[in-house]
C-alpha cells in the first residue's frame, strides 16, 4: 500500500495533525523490511507543498542513518 493511500484523506490528515496527533505510516526502502515513519507537526496547506516537504522530510532521514533507496 502506498504513502498516501496510508495516511489517507489529505484534509483529514491535515486536521488530524493539527490537533497533535501523530499520524504514521510504513515506507519501503530497497531490500529493506518497511519502515515506519511518524509525521507530527503543522502541515502545510497545499498538498504539493505538503508532498514536496514530506519526501524532502523522508530523503533526509534515511540519509542520516545510511539507508540508500
């Protein structure tokens, strides 16, 4: 299943995020088990802006622990 289809309702996610809740998901990585991601925080309105920051939020990650795709 894919990233958004995950999360869900774009405006939904969004409401939900707002209140503080976190909202997670599970990224598959190459040859790598699925990996479980956390989102928390103001999301942007836009969702292009939204998906942009998110996979841009996501590359970074996975950099930082080595992980490469």
């Amino acid at each position: 299943m894919g990233l958004h289809e995950q999360l869900g309702d774009f405006e939904l996610l969004c409401a939900k995020l707002r209140t503080g809740a976190p909202a997670q998901a599970f990224v598959k990585v190459s040859s790598y088990s699925p990996i479980m991601v956390e989102l928390t925080g103001t999301p942007n309105s836009s969702r292009r802006q939204f998906d942009s920051d998110l996979a841009d939020a996501l590359i970074e990650a996975f950099k930082s622990v080595g992980l490469r795709a």
